[in-house]
C-alpha cells in the first residue's frame, strides 16, 4: 500500500479550488472520485473549508455529505501537517 502525500493532495486541491471554484471543484472531485474515497475527500474539503454539505447533480443525486464518514488517521496526519486544532 502507498504512502499517503497528504502535502501533494492538498497542493492538488488548492489549485483545482482556485482554477474551478468551490462548486464546480466539489462537483468535479466527488464525479470522479470512486465513492470509497469520499471519506478521505471529505477530510481534505473540511480542512480547507470548502465542503458544502449537500453536492448536487452528481449521477443525477444529490449527495449529503454531513453522511460521509471523516478519516480520524488523516484528522491527526492534518493537524500535524497543518498544525490545526480544530479540524
């Protein structure tokens, strides 16, 4: 199994976010993404504050992201990286 780059992720997403916009990049992300990753997804967007939580138009559904699971391993991989408390 792969380490986790969790720097490299959030580099990836902070330019999808401002290339995009919150909405689009949300859409574009959970699209894509195959639904056992959302957990770890989520625990990105929460920390970067970009999560709404209701997705729309996704496979034509909409996704109550307050129902995904938070990723506790990369909370604690965040708030070291990050230097976050309260995430």
């Amino acid at each position: 199994k792969g380490e986790l780059k969790d720097r490299l992720i959030t580099n990836h997403l902070i330019l999808l976010y401002n290339i995009f916009g919150v909405e689009p990049a949300t859409k574009i992300l959970f699209f894509k993404l195959d639904e056992k990753y959302w957990p770890l997804l989520k625990t990105f967007l929460v920390g970067l504050n970009v999560l709404p939580d209701v997705i729309t138009g996704i496979s034509n559904k909409d996704i109550n992201t307050v129902e995904i699971e938070i990723d506790q391993n990369i909370v604690e991989r965040l708030r070291q990286t990050w230097e976050l408390r309260d995430l």
